[in-house]
C-alpha cells in the first residue's frame, strides 16, 4: 500500500522545493578594484540569527581561508593562537548576491596574530575581514570584470565564459597553473587575482636581467609592487619583461618582482609542481577573466585597450599599519639619487595635496601618489612629532628609452 501524505506534508515539501529552485544559481555583484584586488561585499549568519555585511576579497591565488579577529568572535568561533598566527574553525557558509556558497570543506579559519585594537584588521592597507581562498572558488565558475568593477560565481556550468581561452592545471587546493613562455622557453606560470604584481624566481630573473640589460629595472617596491610594507620590499629587484605569452595571451612590459627561495618553495609546495611564479591581476585589469574550473580551462576576454602607469608615481615604499597610518619605509632612489628630497626612512605619511591618508587603503594612497611624470604633489608627513610640508614631483620609474615608448604607444 502506497503512504498517504497529510495535505500538511505536501504543503512543506512543496514550500522546500519552492525554496530550493529559488535560490540563485549565478549572482554578480559589484566589485572594487582596490591596489589591483577584487574586493567585494558579502554576508555571514551569525549565531543570533542576524546577519553581517563584510567585505571579502577574491584570492584564487591562496588556498587558505582567513578571517580577522573581530569576525571569529562574531561568529562564536572556537580562537586557538600560536607565535605566528590563530586559527579557528571556519565559517559554515558566506553568502554572495543572495546564493550561499558553503566553506565546509575548508577545516579551519587562519587569522592573522593582532592585537585587539586591530580585530577587525585582515591585512594593513586592504579593507576587509576575509578572503574567498582558490579551494572555495574552485568548486564554482568565477568570472572577473575588471573593466566593469564586476565579479560573478555560479555553480558549474551557469556562466558563458567568452575570449581567448586555455587548458590550464587545476590543483586539489584550486591554484592554477598556465603554461607561459620568457623568451621562447616554456614555463608554468600561476594566475593570482590576489596579487597586486606578478612574480619571478630570483634565480630566472637574475639570468634574465644579465641577458638583456637594456630591460628597465629598479631597486624598491612602488606603485602595484608596493604590496603589504614589509620591510623587504625596500629592497625587492624589480624589472619589466618584454614579452610573456601567458596561455592564450601575448603581454608586453610586464614588471615581475624577484621572489627569493623562500617564496617560490612556498609557490612551488602549494602547487605540487614545478612553477617559475604567478602573473598578478596588473596585467590583466583591461580583461574578463573567466575560471572554468570544471573544465580546468582560463578565459581572457579583452574589454578595454587602456595602459595602466602604475609606476608613474612618488617614489616612497610605505607600510600601512593596523592603526590606519602609513610609514615611509625608503625613498625609492631615480638615477643614482632619492627620488624625494626631504623625506626620510620612519616618517609617517599624513597628507598628500591636503588630503589625509589616515584609515584609507594601500589602493587608494597609491592612487593620491599617482599621475603624470612632472606633476608636483605636496607630501605633509610627521617627524619626531612635528609635520612638514615637502613637495614632491611624480616620477616614470621603470623606465624605457623614450625612443622605445614612443614604438610601444604607437603599435597598443
């Protein structure tokens, strides 16, 4: 004998297959493009309830998950601290546009050792309180509208991915490796939207470096390259490469930063296999790039021809600390000389043309610091506890001959 169900249970099964065939497949949201990340809003149940709105950032070149201090707490999460960092579990799901996307194969939440004036600080300079790791992303269609500030995620198969595409190798953790090729030999190269720059094993670059000594290079992370302020990056080599094919596309004039030993084992551990470095999201900021992790396939599908002068700027290396101020770490040196007369290593940043720098993202001071080589700002920076005032004029660092821009601008 066939069960019959009380009109009462019908009635819930169809309000639960209501529900399910309501949720969103693929949503799109807008997206920030902040220092050359993606950075977009989205929500978390917290335990009352209620929800959190929080800012989260794309980072498909990290397989781990973190959250900041104030969120664990929010979230009631079991914190357990080390000497490097805490940890906790993750949360159950983060929702996007209206569609959950579940984290429950992530097996805990990394956050970052501060102090607890500094909860709700995930990284200094960025305005956000966690990341959306590649082993979340990979279980999805990610597209990223960089043109149109835009970012979309779908369950398999929802998004029409167009352009220029390329199979790629997807890892167990969600880092995507692209077959690239520096003057016509073949390499693995990652794509990581999270970064700000791309990356090269020291030891290539050094060898690249002395075989073309005419490709401009330069001592001091500015501009994209300026990416945490640790106190490394005063001394980070950077040097722009002429050509890379990077899958289906031919770049030109790309700046890579030296990444040591240290950097690449981790690059090549979190890969499982052989890799050179990763191409950041600087290259790719006039592109859609769409991840068809599914079908293990990259797609670049060009939306605007605009060339982006991150390294026409003031020529400081600052570090964002989690109070919101910024400390100048070096004077990048132009020609043998302090690009900046007047400032120096431990000043803080306060103001640029009047505007106060204090509480703003690592994007939008390198955006005050930006424009056109010539044009004079005016730094208001504290010393010792008393503010000066110092003029500074925007630089072309990394610079080609002006006989070789001049080739360049006419065949872009």
């Amino acid at each position: 004998m066939r069960p019959v169900l009380a009109p009462c249970c019908l009635l819930l099964l169809w309000w639960v297959g209501a529900q399910q065939s309501a949720a969103p497949k693929q949503v799109t949201v807008p997206a920030a493009i902040d220092h050359n990340r993606v950075i977009i809003n989205a929500a978390l149940l917290l335990p009352n309830g209620s929800t959190e709105t929080i800012r989260a950032w794309v980072d498909n070149g990290n397989p781990d998950l973190y959250i900041s201090r104030r969120l664990a707490t929010l979230l009631n999460l079991a914190v357990t601290c080390g000497n490097q960092e805490c940890s906790s579990p993750a949360p159950k799901e983060l929702v996007i546009g209206g569609m959950a996307i579940p984290l429950g194969q992530v097996k805990e939440a990394k956050i970052p050792l501060k102090p607890v004036s500094a909860a709700a600080v995930l990284a200094p300079g960025m305005a956000v309180e966690m990341n959306i790791p590649a082993s979340v992303l990979r279980n999805y269609d990610v597209l990223i509208n960089f043109p149109e500030h835009r970012f979309s995620i779908g369950i398999p198969g929802t998004i029409h991915f167009r352009g220029s595409s390329e199979k790629v190798h997807v890892t167990e953790n969600g880092l995507v490796q692209v077959s690239s090729q520096i003057e016509n030999k073949k390499y693995n190269l990652g794509l990581d939207v999270g970064s700000s720059i791309s990356f090269l094993s020291e030891e290539l670059f050094d060898k690249v470096a002395t075989a073309d000594p005419d490709w401009p290079q330069m001592t001091g992370a500015v501009g994209s390259a300026n990416m945490w302020g640790a106190e490394a990056e005063t001394n980070w080599k950077v040097m722009r490469v002429d050509r890379l094919q990077f899958g289906p596309l031919f770049l030109t004039d790309v700046p890579f930063v030296a990444a040591s030993k240290a950097t690449m084992d981790l690059f090549e551990k979190r890969a499982g296999m052989p890799t050179i470095g990763l191409l950041g999201s600087d290259m790719l900021l006039n592109y859609r790039v769409g991840l068809d992790y599914a079908d293990s396939t990259v797609y670049f599908d060009i939306g605007k021809m605009t060339r982006f002068p991150d390294f026409d700027v003031i020529g400081l290396v600052l570090r964002p600390e989690d109070d919101g101020r910024f400390t100048i770490l070096k004077v990048a040196e132009l020609e043998g000389k302090p690009s900046v007369a007047g400032v120096q290593a431990g000043d803080e940043l306060v103001a640029v043309d009047n505007i106060p720098v204090h509480g703003s993202t690592m994007g939008q001071v390198w955006a005050m610091l930006g424009g056109t080589p010539g044009q004079e700002r005016k730094l208001t920076i504290e010393r010792a506890g008393k503010e000066l005032v110092v003029p500074a004029k925007v630089q072309h660092f990394l610079a080609t001959s002006p006989e070789e821009d001049n080739k360049k601008k006419k065949t872009h």
